[in-house]
C-alpha cells in the first residue's frame, strides 16, 4: 500500500479505503477552505452578537430581574455548548455533515429574524421602565414564548452548526498535517469572529439600536449559510451510516450474554470479521471481556455467513470501537477539569475590572469586556503556533507537529499559570491603598487566551484522530461538550466556595479572590499531574507510534 492509502486508511481508523473514483479524489482538499472558514467566521459573528450580550438584552428590553437574567443565560449558554452533540449524532447517523450545517444554519437565522421582530414590533416587548417610581411591567405570557422560542431557535442552530463545521472542514483532508492546520485556522476565525462580535456589534447594540445589532447578526447568519452552500461542488461529502451508539450497546449486551464465555483464545478465526470480511488479527487484549461480543459460538453464524442475532454476535471493529471510546475518557475527563477554571477566572476578572480604575486614555472600558483580551491572544496565540512555533520545533526535533497530547498539556502550564498570576495580581491590589490599573488584569487574560490557542486545537484534534471512524462528527463535539459542563461546573465551584468561605463576599475589598484563585492553581496542578499519567498510558491510533505522552 502507497503513503498516500497509508495515511488514508489511517485516518479513518478502520482500514476503510481510499476513495474510488477519480472525480471524488478531486473533492475536497483547500479549495473547499475559504467557504467553510468564512461560514463558520459569519456564524460565530451572529452567535456572538447575542452570548456575549444577553444578559443586557433581557434585562433592559424584557424588564426581567437580574438573577433572572443570569438564570437564563446561563440555561441558554449550556444549550448553545451542548447542542453540538445533537448536531454531531445526527450528522453522524442521519444526515451527515452537510445537511446539519444546512439545516443549523436556517435554524439559527429564524431565530435571529425572531429577535429582530421582538425589537421592532412593540407588542413584542413590554413597555420600557420610565422612571424609578414607575414599576417595570414584567413580560407577558406570550412575549415571554416569543423570547424563548428566539433562543431556542438560536441555540439549536449556532450549537449544531459550530462544530460539526469543523468535522466537516477536516473530513475535506486526508493528511494529518493538513487537519492540524485546518483545525488552527478554524480557532483562530472562531475566536476572530467572538472578538468582532465582543466589541463592534455588542457597541451598536448597546450605543445605536438592539434592531440594528440583531440585523447584523440575522444578515450574518444567512450569507454564512449562502456562502457555504456556494461550496457544494467541491466538498466531499460523508455518507451516515446509522446510529453509531446501537453497534456500541450491542457490543455490551452480547459480551453480557455471552459473559460465562472463556476469553483466552488467540486464534483470530475464533472471532466474527463481518460477512465477507478477511480475517485479520484477533481483538486486542485490552477489556478483555469485551472480546465476548465477537467470540463465534454455535448457531451463531449461518452457513451463508449471516449472524442469527446482532444483539448476540458483533463484528471486532465494533468491539474495537468501544474500546477506543472507553480509552479516550479519561483523557476528556481532563480537559473537563481544565476548563472549569476558566469560567471561574472569567468570571471573577469581571469582578475585579469593576474595582479598578477602567480608563485608559480617553476611553472607559466595560469589566465586561476583559474577555477580549482572552479571544484576542487566543487568535494571536493560534497564528504564532502555526507561522512561528511549529516550524520552529520540526525544525529542532527534524520531525512532525507536536502531538494533540502535547499541545493540549501547554495549555494546562499555561492554564496554571494564568491562575497564579490572576492570584499575584489580586495580592497586589488588596495591599495596594488605590485602585489598579485594569491594565493589570491584562496578563492573566492573555495567558488564558494563549493557554486555549494550544489545548482548544489540540483536544479537537486528537478526539477526531482517536475517536471511531463511524463518531467523527461526535468527536469534534465532544469540545463543546466539555465547555458546558465546565461552565455548569465552574458555577457549583464558586458557590460551593462561597457557602463554606467567606472568601466570596458581596464586597470583593472584603474577600480574599486571591484564595480562590490559589484554589484553582492547585486544582488545576492536581489535574495536570492526572493527564500527565493518563496520557503516558494512552497509546495513539492514529498519531505518531508508541506512546502519544506529552513527553513523546
């Protein structure tokens, strides 16, 4: 077999082939990048331009309280994170790709449409609070489904289109190399658009006109959607091939049923290849008792090499794959505990930015607006890597990329060492007898950001080059999966601190933030430590051989 069929037959994971003809060869490849790149920029644009500014939206435009506001969300922000499963299974086992994307997109500008409604149409909307002594009018029953019919609509279309672009973006390739690149421009335009979305359609919305800002984002997500459907030609397209979750429980109920089963034979003729299939290599002896799942026993194959039960005999790829997947959790288990920080730094920065002095020059800046220096050195930390970095280490190493595993363990040093500054600072700040600079809570931002522009790119990478070939989509995914969880876990972090403390007061000059943050460094060197071990362990599939270590 050629280097280019090796690689092929790698990346998917299965030995499936390369593809047949000539014409679906010529599909795909960089001539598909700049359609799917600027789709998922526009997305990102309109998704942006109500995340990062919805809790002023409810509260200013729909008089809802602010505990209300937080409330919502915080429910709207975890859909949008874990709708990307939805999408990933669907296009996995349903649709593909292409039509998620499709669909997703559509979803999405309905709802911006829906938005823009609610601020024109003013019966959509209850009256605006005049003065003080004026009570505001809560919503009514019918605004309030016509908002979350709005989010919804969104939440579904930004969450299932978001990734399951970057599944699609890296299905056009078949080199490794060229994946990785792929997935550093994707976060470098998905952390671009957040930026542009953060400050010039959040400034209109809150200086000019909410209709104007939700227009933009409505215009956004239906000429994303166009200029990806300009692109059909020349993508190359997934084929679903069934719920992949059903070959997985079946292997678990047939080594259940077959649990009694001896499990030492070596002998690869012993196990079921599929009908048709060449034997090859009897099933690895990793979870062992899932063998039991492919192990031939009598009645179970028929003369004409039919099974009598799938729920009784499953073929070796897919016992395979359930391995593959049991391996890969503790590895995500990590990057869980690796990004709950995160949210706990991100949002205890604001608090910090509100005692600060916030001019710079002739400018005021929001405490909200802190996390544009996150996105900021992400995306600067995204192009360094891929102009600067990595050619600088295939240069010293004469070698290939650092491994997924590699990046993903910079970014949890970088991780802990944005807490630990994000301490130092808050130190300085309770000793000091003025207010600080914002400026001094730039650092520990832009460690953050840069700490995200390697493990962000890296976690996408290695689950979609260790993840089963039939769970690519899930794969990509599987990032923001570990983003909601993270936000709901940070969350419970900081009130579980708060009820056991009194490190978390409703006066911050009365706290100590700077324990907290102590908190998280050790948390955070508890977990690298963790992932130093597990990822030792983890032998790769699909990158480099041996052992894919952060320290290989």
């Amino acid at each position: 077999m050629g280097g280019d069929q090796e690689q092929i037959a790698s990346l998917a994971g299965d030995g499936e082939p390369p593809p047949a003809s000539t014409a679906d060869r010529r599909l795909g490849g960089w001539s598909t990048f700049p359609f799917i790149i600027a789709c998922v920029s526009l997305l990102t644009l309109a998704g942006g331009g109500l995340i990062n500014n919805l809790i002023v939206f409810l509260i200013t435009q729909f008089n809802i309280q602010n505990v209300d506001a937080a409330l919502i969300n915080n429910v709207f922000n975890g859909c949008v994170n874990l709708f990307p499963l939805v999408g990933a299974v669907a296009a996995d086992s349903l649709l593909g790709c292409f039509s998620v994307i499709c669909i997703s997109s559509l979803v999405s500008s309905l709802g911006f449409l829906l938005l823009l409604l609610t601020t024109t149409v003013e019966t959509l909307t209850p009256p605006t609070c005049k003065t003080a002594s004026n009570p505001c009018i809560p919503p009514s029953k019918s605004q309030y489904a016509v908002l979350y019919s709005a989010l919804a609509l969104v939440s579904i279309g930004v969450g299932g289109a978001r990734f399951t672009l970057a599944t699609m973006g890296a299905n056009q390739f078949t080199e490794l190399g060229h994946q990785s690149t792929y997935f550093n421009w994707y976060f470098f335009s998905l952390y671009g658009a957040s930026f542009v979305s953060a400050t010039g359609i959040v400034y209109v919305e809150d200086n000019v006109s909410w209709g104007l800002g939700f227009g933009i984002c409505t215009a956004a997500s239906v000429v994303g959607l166009a200029v990806f459907l300009l692109g059909s030609r020349y993508y190359r397209r997934d084929e679903p091939r069934g719920s992949p979750f059903t070959g997985l429980i079946r292997v678990v109920v047939a080594s259940l049923r077959k649990r009694k089963a001896a499990t030492s034979s070596s002998a690869a003729a012993d196990y079921y290849y599929g009908g048709g299939a060449v034997v090859a290599e009897p099933p690895t002896k990793r979870f062992r008792s899932l063998n039991r799942a492919a192990l031939k026993a009598d009645g179970d194959v028929g003369p004409d090499g039919s099974i009598a039960s799938a729920w009784k005999l499953c073929t070796v790829q897919e016992v395979e794959d359930l391995k593959n997947l049991i391996r890969i959790l503790p590895i995500w288990s990590s990057s869980i505990f690796l990004s709950t920080p995160i949210g706990v730094l991100l949002s205890l920065t604001v608090l910090q930015a509100l005692v600060t002095d916030r001019r710079v020059g002739p400018l005021h800046l929001s405490a909200g607006s802190m996390i544009v220096f996150a996105l900021m050195s992400t995306a600067l930390g995204v192009i360094l890597t891929d102009r600067c970095l990595w050619p600088l280490w295939r240069k010293l190493r004469r070698g290939g990329n650092p491994t997924p595993l590699q990046q993903i363990g910079a970014g949890h040093v970088l991780n802990v060492a944005s807490m630990a500054v994000a301490a130092l600072v808050e130190s300085r700040r309770r000793a000091s007898r003025g207010r600080l600079s914002i400026g001094w809570l730039v650092p520990q931002m832009a460690l953050l950001g840069f700490g995200e522009a390697f493990h962000f790119p890296g976690q996408v990478a290695f689950y979609y080059q260790e993840f089963p070939c039939c769970l690519k989509g899930l794969a990509t995914a599987m990032v923001a999966v570990v983003i909601g969880l993270a936000y709901y876990l940070s969350t419970a972090v900081v009130d579980f601190i708060r009820r056991v403390t009194d490190w978390l007061g409703d006066d911050i000059d009365d706290g100590r933030v700077d324990c907290v943050y102590w908190v998280m460094v050790v948390i955070g060197v508890v977990n690298f430590g963790y992932f130093l071990v597990i990822s030792w362990l983890y032998k790769c599939k699909n990158v480099g051989v041996g052992k894919g270590g952060v320290g290989v």
